[in-house]
C-alpha cells in the first residue's frame, strides 16, 4: 500500500510539475520529493486502509486542474472538476 500511495503521488506531482512549467531536473525532483514527504501524506500513512483512496483523491483533484487547464473545461468537467 506505502508504495502504491508514493508512485500515485509521484504521479500527481509531475502534472503538477507540467502545470507550472518546472523544466528544471534538480528543482523538480526536490518538488516531488517535498511533496512526497508533506505531513498530510505521512498522516494519510498512519491509516493504511484509507490511503490508496486518499491518494487516487488527489490524482484525480491535480488531474481535473490540469484538464481544466489544458483542454479549457471539456474534460475537466468530465474527470470531476
């Protein structure tokens, strides 16, 4: 489950990436990083059983701002944003 939760954040995190136009190697994998090791995600580990759902959460929160973003609202509204 830990590392199910890591890759779907580290998944997450590179959209985020893309979304604000990081191309810097070093600068974003300290980004992802950070966000791998934020507190929430150490809290969310506490709870084993509900992490996996908390993280596709997220996945698919950064992924409807990205389709949001990208294809202007047509399937943002689709993937729940």
């Amino acid at each position: 489950m830990t590392i199910l939760l890591l890759v779907i954040t580290s998944i997450a995190g590179v959209l985020i990436l893309d979304l604000f136009a990081i191309e810097n190697k070093v600068l974003g994998i300290l980004s992802v990083m950070v966000l791998s090791a934020n507190p929430i995600i150490c809290a969310t580990l506490a709870y084993s059983y509900t992490a996996v759902n908390y993280s596709l959460a997220f996945l698919f929160s950064v992924f409807s701002v990205f389709c949001i973003y990208r294809w202007h609202k047509v399937m943002g509204v689709l993937a729940g944003g």
